[in-house]
C-alpha cells in the first residue's frame, strides 16, 4: 500500500535530535520520512547531491520544513542556504508544505522588521540571510503556515493536528465529488428522458427513423459507463461502442487485455492492470454486453452491478515478472 513520502526539511548537527524525534512520529503515523542523513535520498553521478535533494521532493507528498538560527550549507548559488531552497522547490511543485520556525527567532525576526536597515548583531541566528528568507516566506500568497516551536513536541503536536484536519478534509472533498457526480448523473437523465417524452409526442413519425434517435439517447447514459468510471476512479466520462474502442480506452488507463482461454469465467471477459506493487487489479465485464460482433448491446440484458465488477488479487513476491510467472492468470 503507498504511503505518504514527508521531506524533513532543516539544517542538520544543530537540529539533530529534533530531525530523529520527527522521524519517529513520521514512522508512527504509517508514512515514510525521507531524511538525507538516513540515505532516503537517491543519489546519481549526473547530478551533485544538493541538486538529488531538489529531485527527491518531487517524489514526495509533504516537506516539513524545520527553521533554526543556523543558515547551514550553502547552496550552489551562493545565496541562500539548501535547507532553504528545499522550501522553495517545495512550493514552487505545490507540495502540501508545514513551516516551523525556532521561537527564538521568530521573536527577533519581528525586531529585524523593524531595525532590517541597521546594522546589528542578532543573536538568534548566525545570519541575517535566515531573516531575509523568512521576510520572503511570510511574502508569499499562500502555502506559508509558518509556525513557531520551543520543543520538537511542540512540533508533533502541531503536525497531528495539521493532518488529522488534512484527513477530514479530503473526507469531505470526496463526499462532495460523489454527490456533484450523483447530480450530473441525475441531470443527464432527466435531460435524456425529456428528449425521449418530446420525441415520442412528434406527430410525424417514422419507427426506424425514431428507433436510432431513441438508442442514441439511451446509449451514452448507460449503466455500463457509470458502473466502469466509479470502479476504476475516472474523473471523465466513459463512453464506448465495441470491444475495441472499450480496449483502446482501457491501454490508456494501463489495463491489457487477459486471452480468452485464460479467463476465470467463460461468461466475463477479463483486463489487468499491474501499477499496483502488492496487488493485480483484474476488471472483468459480462459477455452479454456485447454481440457476436463485439459491439456493445445496451438492450441486451436487465441491469445488475454485478455485469461489471473488479477483482484485487494478491502478487506473488516469489515468482519472477520478467518471465511472467506472475501475472494473474
């Protein structure tokens, strides 16, 4: 099963215990934390380790971003630190980003504000340039929760809370996808059975010619369409005329087709899909959806869900893929 990647984003021998605390609660939490000093991070000889910092983010869904009065590494271009262009590329790839700052310096960062013209000697960080990053994250339109902390508790507290209102949200988000769905469902119904009352009162009318419009109505509002877009978690409409068209779609979506003499069943015609590393997704659709030229018959049969359905089978971590021992069939 995929969890969520977090980037622990910070300066490291100041923040260490903080970094193995983080990690800790990350672990928890049943998402896995990428921390260079771990070695998460995928290093190449084409590319220099701070730039394979920049590349893992891309990978991952959260960066935690920890800042400390120390400035770090320097970055390739002289100006600001790793740590903080790690933050950057974070939010330029539009990553779900947690910004906690030292409280120390997030006191005198409000001092720097005012006196950022005069020269002074700050104590809580041992560069300026820290204050003038933090000047440009407090600058932007949005991503930039920026949080202040005593103790890297004080940071897991916050992190738990954050999430746990992260979960519940994306709850809502996809109860309120399902019923937008329900309604667009239910207005392209009532739209096709007003076009099929307004047909039907048609003084002139000819049976062939009133025989196709009334199959053309019906046609794309077919349980089949639904049934495969809820199944494989389509955001688009589903719509297909033959065995074909319904293989050339489901390519697109990483499923092939499973030879006939390898199905389960006689009566379904099977695809598989292979993205998942535990698991094979195994579609399987009814043949009396279809006729015996393999055009799809939406009149064939009194609809039941379980003409289309989806079957999870387990992989075998033994066998070899290459030679295809492990395919599900």
């Amino acid at each position: 099963m995929a969890k969520p990647r977090v980037f622990l984003s910070s300066t490291y021998y100041d923040l260490r215990s903080l970094r193995g605390e983080l990690e800790r609660f990350i672990r928890e939490k049943g998402y896995e934390p990428i921390l260079n000093e771990r070695g998460h991070i995928t290093y190449s000889k084409e590319n220099s380790p701070e730039v394979a910092c920049y590349r893992e983010i891309e990978s991952c869904d959260i960066l935690v971003s920890v800042i400390g009065g120390r400035f770090g590494s320097t970055s390739n271009d002289g100006e600001f630190s790793v740590s903080q262009l790690e933050l950057r590329t974070a939010i330029e790839q539009y990553k779900q980003v947690y910004i906690f700052v030292e409280r120390d310096v997030s006191s005198e960062y409000r001092t720097y504000l005012k006196n950022k013209n005069t020269n002074i000697n700050w104590t809580a960080v041992d560069n300026v340039k820290i204050y003038k990053f933090l000047e440009e994250v407090h600058a932007l339109p949005n991503n930039n929760a920026i949080m202040s902390f005593e103790t890297g508790q004080d940071i897991i507290n916050l992190l738990r809370e954050q999430w746990a209102g992260l979960f519940q949200r994306m709850l809502q988000s996809q109860a309120s996808v399902g019923a937008l769905e329900t309604a667009q469902e239910l207005r392209q119904g009532v739209d096709s059975a007003r076009q099929l009352v307004e047909l039907l009162r048609s003084p002139v009318q000819n049976s062939n010619d009133d025989e196709g419009k009334i199959d053309a109505l019906l046609l794309p509002n077919h349980p089949s369409f639904s049934r495969i877009k809820r199944l494989l978690k389509v955001p688009y409409r589903v719509y297909f005329t033959s065995v074909d068209e319904l293989n050339s779609w489901l390519k697109v979506r990483s499923y092939k087709p499973v030879l006939e003499g390898a199905w389960d069943n006689s009566t379904e015609m099977e695809w598989y899909n292979d993205k998942d590393d535990n698991n094979w997704d195994l579609l399987k659709i009814n043949t009396k959806l279809f006729d015996g030229q393999n055009r799809f018959r939406p009149d064939s049969l009194e609809w039941s869900d379980s003409l289309i359905r989806k079957d999870i089978r387990p992989k075998d971590p033994a066998a070899d893929d290459d030679n295809g021992d492990d395919l599900p069939f």
